[in-house]
C-alpha cells in the first residue's frame, strides 16, 4: 500500500512539474505588454524575506502622501502574497499611513483605498466565505485559457478618508494599495501555488502588473506627483507561483529597482550577489537602502559600488512587537525624502534621455538605403533593451510607456531556437557556461 500512495504521490509531483513547464513555455509568447513611463515606476527587492521592504514602502508613502503641500498620489502593488490574510503587506501599508495620518494630519485630504484582487480557495475561506464568489479567470488578461486556475476573485476593497489642512476645493492626495494574487499558507509561492492548487502562468502575473499600473496612472496628468512601487515576495531569485525566478519572471517590464539590503552578519555578501544578480539581468538599481543593525554594512557596499549607485541607512527597527513604529517612522523621515528625492531624479534622467536619444541617433547614427533628410524624430524607432525574443521600445512625447517588438531582424544565432531558450534559468545557464568555458574538459 505505501509504494502505491508513493507512486501517486511521485505522478502527481510529475504531472504538476509539467503543467508548470508548459505554463512558463506559453509565457514566452509574444506579448502586447505597454509599461507605462509617465511617472516614476520602481521595484522593490531585497536579497531575502523578512528585511523591510514593506517598511520602506510605507515610509516612501508616508514621504509622498503627508507633508506636501501639494496633493499627491502613490500606488502600491504587491503581484504575490503568501500567508494571506493573517499577513498581509498591501493592509499593512493601508493601515500604517491610515494611523501616520492621524498623527500628522496631510495637507490636502488623503483616499486610501486597498483591495485583494485574487486569492487561492484556501486563502479566500481563511479570509471570509461571504466576501467571496467564485471566478476563476475574472481578471485573467485575454488570450490565455485557465491562466489562473484554482484562483478566485475576493472583490475585498476598503476605503479610508482623512480630511486635510486645506478642506476647499476637489483636489485630494490618494494611495492606492492592491495585493494581486493571495495564498494563504506561509511559504514560497512556487510551494504555496502547488499545494493549494492555484498555479499562475508568468505572462499573466506580469500583464497583470501591467494592468494595475495602467489603471493607477490612468488619466493623471504629468504635473501631479505620483510614485508607484511593486514590491516583490522574499528575495531577488526567490520563485514566482510558476516557479520561475522573480528576477526572471518580471524581466519584460524592466522597471528600475531599490534593493533593501542586509544589515545582518552574512548581509554583505547576500546584499551584493542580490545587486549583481540584478544589473546582469538589466535592471537599473537607483538606490541600496540599509537598516542600521550596528555591523556597518553599507560601508563596503559603498566601496564595492565605487558610489555609482546611492547607498542610505535607515536607523534600527524597534525589536518590540508591541511598537507601533509611528516614532521609527517619525526618526526616518528625512532617508525617506531622500530616497523619494533620489527616485525622482533617476526617473528624470532616464526619461530626459530616452525623450532626447531619436534627435540624438539622427545626428550620430547612419541608416543603409535611407533618406535621412526625410526620417522625422517620431519614426526612429528607440529600442531600452531585448527580453527573450522581443525588444523593448520607447514610444514617444504622446505615450510614454514601453512596447514590445517581435525581434525579427535577429538571426538564428542571437534568437536561438525557441522561445524556452531565451528565458528559462537553464537556457541562459548554458549560454553562460558556454562562454565562460570555451574549452571542454578532455
């Protein structure tokens, strides 16, 4: 009897492993991504779980929402959360700037709102059977049947106001915080989708992100200040809920990073191997932030970077459960305005160069069988980077966002033979090795 149950046990391990495999195969597909550029956008990382990056992004929310005299917004997005509901960094965040902003009531009034998109059956019923109703692809993009199999639509949304200084006229500051996908049990979220039945392809986690930022932004103008952030789940190669490495998975996006370092011992090394991890796979990273743990630990980072890139330190977090944090909070302020300050001007440059590069390339580049008299500055095609088998490509002054482009001016040889080549861990492992080692052990 226990080598049958071991033997189904072992199938359904099997059957599991393949479904992934062809879910992060028909991922690879050409997408029809449109990332939006009109504000800043960042990710946040860290080099494990459980080293602050929700508390860095209540903090950047805090800086950006309270204080200003001028009404704001700011857009949080968590795409996986394990541990749901009794863990939960999307409410975390909602609750902690709702408390801030009693203690240091905002200039303009604050909306707050947060929402659960899609959970997993067990993480819906822990949560409350009555806020629940069974759908599995509700919020799937098109184009991909059972996408999110096993997940449900919560249609859970909580709305908090606070009235400001300045109580006249319609402008408000206003946060926007979601969890897109929930699981309840407390582990990776490779594991948690498997157990709880609940596997999500990696292309709709991204279009999924995708759509969030689209509908955050939507219809701000250019002159409100806003900032989104997507905070990622436990470290820079943890695995998504398909198995693929979040480094990975969000790569089509290419959003630019903060990385919470480890002010632990051992924390050098980790923070390091999670920036590298980081820049070889493209990914601009704006700023190392550091909660202060005593050890010194942004010091060598500092060396290692040749202070290319800003490394902040943020003062120790209180070890006390029964802390509130409002005076941690208070005490970081001023990192925090350093760091809203610094993401702010990353993103400046960066669109200031992008917005500039097709005058630019006109000026410097020369294009075979063309009449260059005759090409205007919205036909050069601006290409930010190459993602599996498409480009990136900047539209212009009108949109601003990035496009994918089918990569079909690359050869066999720069496209490889499949899709699966450009992406998986193993397609780039063998390349790497490859290059690396030209000569083979005899």
């Amino acid at each position: 009897m226990l080598s049958v149950l071991s033997f189904l046990r072992r199938r359904r391990h099997h059957c599991y492993q393949l479904r992934l495999l062809h879910d992060r195969q028909s991922s690879t597909a050409a997408s029809t991504l449109r990332t939006p550029l009109s504000h800043p956008t960042y990710f946040v990382w860290s080099p494990n779980t459980s080293l602050g990056k929700t508390l860095v992004s209540t903090g950047l929310a805090f800086s950006s929402l309270i204080g200003r005299s001028a009404p704001s917004k700011f857009v949080y997005l968590k795409p996986v959360q394990t541990g749901f509901p009794s863990d939960s960094d999307s409410l975390y965040l909602f609750n902690k700037l709702s408390s801030l902003s009693l203690l240091h009531k905002p200039h303009s009034p604050l909306l707050s709102s947060h929402q659960i998109l899609q959970s997993s059956f067990p993480a819906a019923n822990s949560l409350s059977s009555s806020l629940i109703r069974r759908s599995p692809d509700v919020s799937a993009p098109s184009g991909h049947p059972n996408s999110a199999s096993g997940m449900v639509d919560l249609s859970f949304y909580k709305e908090n106001r606070v009235l400001g200084d300045e109580s006249e006229g319609n402008f408000v500051s206003e946060l926007v915080s979601r969890t897109i996908f929930a699981y309840e049990e407390a582990v990776s979220p490779h594991l948690a989708a498997k157990r709880e039945s609940a596997a999500v392809q990696d292309s709709v986690v991204v279009e999924m992100v995708e759509r969030c930022l689209r509908a955050g932004l939507e219809g701000e103008s250019e002159d409100r200040e806003v900032l989104c952030l997507v905070e990622t789940a436990g470290g820079v190669a943890s695995p998504g809920p398909s198995g693929s490495l979040q480094c990975d998975l969000y790569r089509p996006l290419r959003l630019p990073a903060i990385l919470v370092g480890d002010g632990r011992l051992g924390g050098i090394s980790a923070t390091i191997s999670a920036y590298e991890s980081l820049k070889l796979r493209g990914y601009d990273v704006a700023a190392v932030v550091f909660e202060d743990r005593g050890l010194v630990n942004e010091v060598p980072i500092m060396c290692y970077l040749r202070n290319r890139v800003p490394v902040l330190v943020l003062p120790q977090i209180p070890q006390d459960p029964a802390d509130d944090l409002m005076q941690w909070f208070d005490d970081s302020r001023s990192v925090f305005n350093s760091l809203r300050d610094i993401m702010q001007s990353a993103y400046a440059e960066r669109m200031h160069a992008l917005l500039h590069m097709p005058k630019k390339a006109k000026e410097k580049f020369w294009w075979p069988f063309t009449q260059h008299g005759l090409v205007p500055e919205e036909g050069v095609t601006l290409i930010d980077s190459r993602c599996g088998e498409n480009f990136s490509v900047f539209k212009g002054a009108n949109d601003k966002s990035m496009t994918q482009l089918f990569d079909a001016c690359a050869s066999w040889w720069t496209q490889g033979p499949d899709a699966t080549l450009q992406l998986v861990p193993e397609g780039k492992k063998f390349l790497a090795s490859a290059a690396l080692h030209p000569f083979p052990k005899l």
